[in-house]
C-alpha cells in the first residue's frame, strides 16, 4: 500500500496539480489586491466617490446602549459583493486567456512532431526491380 501511495504521490500530475493550487492561491491574492487597491477606487471616484465596500442594504439597525452594541446590524453587502463578482471575472478572464494561450502553443507543437518526413531514398533497386531485370537480360539472349 506504501509503494501504490509513493507511485501516486510522486506522479507528475499530482506534482503539477500541487503546485497548480499554490500558483492559483498566489495568483488570486495578487488579483484581488488589484481589484481592492487599484479597479475599485477608480471606479469608486467616477461614480463620485462612491466606496463600495461600504455599500449595503440594511435590514434592521444596531441597537445601541450607549457605545456598547446590544444587538448588531443585518444588512446585505452588495459593495463587497461586487468587488467579488469583478475579482472573480478578472481571474476568470485570466485563466482562460493562460489555457488558450497553452492550447496554442500544445497545438503548434503538434503540428511540428506531425509534420511527415520526406521518405528515404532506397538505396538501391529492390529485389523485384533486380529479378524483372535479370528475366529481361534472359529474355534477350
């Protein structure tokens, strides 16, 4: 049982995958900063500076005592929301335009190992050709 996890683990496809998933997670890390810090405040200052984290429906307000919160906010946090939908569609975007771009160059790849060879030259007269010409030398004597 040992071998058959060694021989699964250590295939290059669980290897690629492992670090697929690393990637992945460092990937989306940098993408959602680029939303946060750079594609949200944009749009946030052409929609008259507009936060959209800070933009909610709220179901019922906090209670209050004082400074001290007996019962908190619900609310809906659609800003966030949106910040998700346009991270997840940035990333989106990524990944498909990576996998076309590797499919490309998978197919170009292929077309190079596909590309038929010219056949070799025979090097010389093949034992049909010899022997019609050994009955036609017979012939003529």
């Amino acid at each position: 049982m040992w071998d058959e996890f060694k021989k699964f683990a250590f295939q290059g496809n669980v290897l690629d995958l492992a670090v697929g998933v690393i990637m992945g997670g460092a990937f989306g890390k940098i993408v959602t900063s680029v939303v946060n810090d750079l594609i949200m405040p944009v749009l946030g200052s052409l929609m008259a500076g507009m936060d959209f984290k800070s933009l909610k429906y709220v179901l019922t307000e906090a209670v209050m005592e004082g400074d001290t919160v007996v019962k908190p906010e619900a609310a809906i946090m659609y800003g966030n929301f949106i910040q998700n939908v346009v991270d997840f569609l940035i990333v989106a975007i990524s990944i498909f335009l990576f996998i076309k771009l590797i499919n490309k160059s998978k197919e170009k790849f292929k077309k190079q190992e596909a590309a038929p060879e010219a056949p070799a030259a025979p090097a010389g007269p093949t034992q049909e050709e010899l022997l019609a010409e050994i009955r036609d030398l017979l012939k003529d004597k």
